[in-house]
C-alpha cells in the first residue's frame, strides 16, 4: 500500500507523537515538580497531594486545627499541605523535621512547618521503616478525604499576592522543591 500526501503527513505525526512518548517514558524522579509529581530525595519520595487554606470555623477544618492558636491569629491564615512520602530504602530513616520543612513566596519569605499532634499530621522528625508509608494504611491521614498526611503553616494572609508558593523540603543534604497548586 502506498500512502498519498496527506497520508505519509499523518504516518509521520502519529510516529512522532509515539517517539515523544516513548522518550518520556521511565525518567527519574527529580529534586524539582508542580504539585501531584512525586520528587524523590534520597530513598524518600514525596508527592503534594492537595494544598489548601484551611479554615477553623469548618467543622471538618478544626479536627486538622487542633492544638493550634484560635481564633487565627490577626493577619495570619493556617495552610494546610497533605503530602505522601515512601521510604523506597530497605532502612529505617529519619523523617525531615519541622525547621525542614518550609513554604516559601515570591518575596522570599519563607514559612517552618508548625509542630502538629494530631490524628492527620505528619510524623515530621519520626522515624520510618523500609518500605513504609506515610500516611500508614488505616491511619486517619489515609483514610481521610485528601489520603495525605498534614504538614501545616501559619502565613501571611498577604502570602496570596505572591505566589505561586513552594514547598522547600531538606533532607538527608539533598533538597527538592514543590511548586504549590493555590
């Protein structure tokens, strides 16, 4: 069979859009992603399921808000960050803590995750296992609405105007950046 003009044009289309996609296939995991890409420092990957200003006179809002300074304090929002992380290791391995853990806008102002005890949070600083998950499966994390773990902010209701936001993350000497979906 002979293709005419219009039909050697498609073959060549379609075969190009095949080798784009077969190139992307079976990269790495890098330092750097917008929200919902997976980065990967060290044996740990991590991956932005869902970013959100949370609000403590919302019922669902205020179990995620426990421990925290109520009412908000003025000028200042709590953000809320649920995230996964997977410990691809065979070794247990130190979560990063809370001063490694930062949001940072466009003005350079950056933001350390609050130290937050409850049932949703993650266990920044903990330990965890080979192979394990955060959140762990049948936590509350895991079984909520966003099935992401908590990393929370207090920011500067001005944090709006300058975005986009980004998610600063150190840890083992590498660091990877999460650019924020808000």
């Amino acid at each position: 069979m002979r293709l005419g003009g219009k039909g050697a044009v498609a073959l060549a289309f379609v075969l190009a859009l095949t080798l784009v996609g077969a190139v992307g296939c079976g990269e790495d995991v890098g330092h750097e992603a917008d929200e919902g890409v997976p980065i990967k420092l060290g044996e740990l990957e991590l991956n932005v399921q869902e970013t959100r200003f949370l609000n403590p006179s919302q019922a669902d809002d205020s179990e995620y808000l426990e421990g925290q300074q109520l009412p908000t304090p003025a000028g200042k929002s709590y953000l809320g960050v649920f995230l996964t992380m997977h410990n691809e290791g065979d070794h247990a391995v130190r979560l990063p803590t809370d001063s490694e853990v930062t949001v940072t806008d466009t003005t350079g102002a950056a933001y350390e995750a609050l130290p937050s005890e409850t049932d949703f949070s993650a266990p920044l600083g903990a330990e965890i296992a080979g192979g394990a998950d955060v959140p762990g499966p049948g936590s509350a994390a895991a079984s909520g609405p966003v099935q992401g773990a908590l990393v929370l902010f207090l920011v500067d209701q001005a944090v709006n105007e300058n975005r986009p936001l980004k998610l600063e993350i150190e840890f083992e000497g590498e660091t990877g950046e999460i650019v924020l979906d808000i």
